[in-house]
C-alpha cells in the first residue's frame, strides 16, 4: 500500500500521541529511508527512541539533527534528556496527549502564520498549549514563555473568528494546543468545552495581512502528493 509523506507522518504522529512508540519508531524510520535529511521526522524518531529507552541511538538522531542545525532548541533539548537516560512521563506543559484529539463540533485544526519576529516553528512543542484573546473581527494567539505572554499570531479567518466568539458568548472554555510547527506555520488544534464547530473536518487557514510574510510550509505539507509504500 503507498501512503503520502504527510499521511504517514500525521500516522507517526498519532502513534506518538497514543503512546506507540514501537508503531512511531517503525514509521519515522520508514519515512527517513526515502527522506533522510527530513529533520523534523528525526526529532519525532529521536524522542520515541527515548521513550523506548533506546537512548544511544537517540543521541545520535540529535546529533545528526544538530549538524545541520547547530542551534535547533529541541534537538539541543531532547540531546540533553538522551544523555541523562530521562523517558518524559507527559508532554512539555503538563498537557495530556488527549488534548491533540479531534472530536467532532468541539474541535477545529488551524494552520496560522507565525507573525511575531524572531519567533519560529522550532520554538514550539508538539501539545504545548497556546492562549487566545477572543475579539470580534479577529483572535489573537500567545505563546506562554515563562512568565510572559507573547503573540505569536492573528486569526482573522470569518468562519472561526465567528465562531469563537460564540462559545465566548455562551461561557464555553476554549484552548488551544501546538499539532506541529516548522518556520513560520503553525498548525494548532482548538477545542471548546461546548459544540460550536462544523462536524467535518476542516483545515482553515487565516488570512494574511498585507506586509507580512507568506506561510513557510514544512517539507511534508508541499510533499503531499509524494508516495512511500508501506
């Protein structure tokens, strides 16, 4: 069977979310053999290895990252963990993989542009948790670092801004939290704690203002129509 490059990552990912790292090493690994430099496939692959406690193998996916991204925050991160033989109990946050499901009418996958300079895609983890300030004609997007709130992004989509202020109207919890992220794109999952979205699955993507630059999408995005067979 042949599945795209961005359906099987999207299954690595889900692997690792549900915590297979067996299932998430077997399909970074397929991945790699066709795309070897993808170096977002191999942090996903570096972090199952530490999972599965394989963690010399681990050092040296992060290391191959590092040498061709000698300040890549997450590769100098996790590099870290492998050497101190640490396996993650929960995401970076404190937030549960449950979080990244997508159930019908309470959620919604965004892909925004990352407006804030000197803020890119490395600079977010997979289930880190985003906040939003619900406006009428936009949303705002901040990332939490320490103990500040940076906005990183501006939704102005009609439809999600439309309906965001609907679950403001009714007292609906919202949140937000990071699928993945490379460059400039983010792509986000946003959950109301009350029905307020469209059934089917939607894939929204923001408007640009005027002056900023276009979405950089990752490899696996442009790379749709590529096939690897499984």
């Amino acid at each position: 069977m042949q599945l795209s490059l961005a359906i099987l990552s999207k299954k690595a990912i889900e692997a690792a979310l549900s915590l297979n790292w067996e299932k998430a090493i077997e399909l970074n690994s397929q991945i790699l053999e066709k795309y070897p430099n993808n170096l977002e496939t191999k942090i996903r692959l570096g972090r199952a290895l530490i999972q599965s406690k394989q963690f010399e193998k681990a050092k040296r996916i992060f290391k191959e990252v590092l040498a061709v991204d000698p300040i890549n925050a997450v590769a100098l991160k996790n590099l870290e963990v492998a050497k101190a033989k640490k396996i993650d109990t929960k995401h970076e946050n404190g937030v549960n993989s449950n979080h990244l499901l997508k159930e019908p009418g309470t959620t919604v996958e965004v892909v925004a542009n990352i407006n804030c300079k000197g803020v890119t895609g490395r600079d977010f983890t997979i289930g880190e948790c985003l906040k939003f300030k619900i406006k009428k004609k936009n949303i705002d997007v901040y990332k939490c670092k320490k103990d500040k709130e940076i906005l990183v992004s501006v939704l102005e989509d009609k439809e999600i801004v439309s309906r965001l202020n609907k679950a403001a109207e009714i007292r609906a919890d919202v949140s937000g939290y990071v699928v993945r992220a490379a460059d400039k794109s983010l792509t986000m999952i946003i959950k109301s704690s009350i029905p307020v979205f469209r059934g089917e699955k939607q894939d929204i993507r923001p408007y640009i203002k005027k002056g900023l630059d276009d979405i950089d999408f990752e490899d696996e995005e442009s790379g749709e129509e590529e096939t690897i067979e499984e």
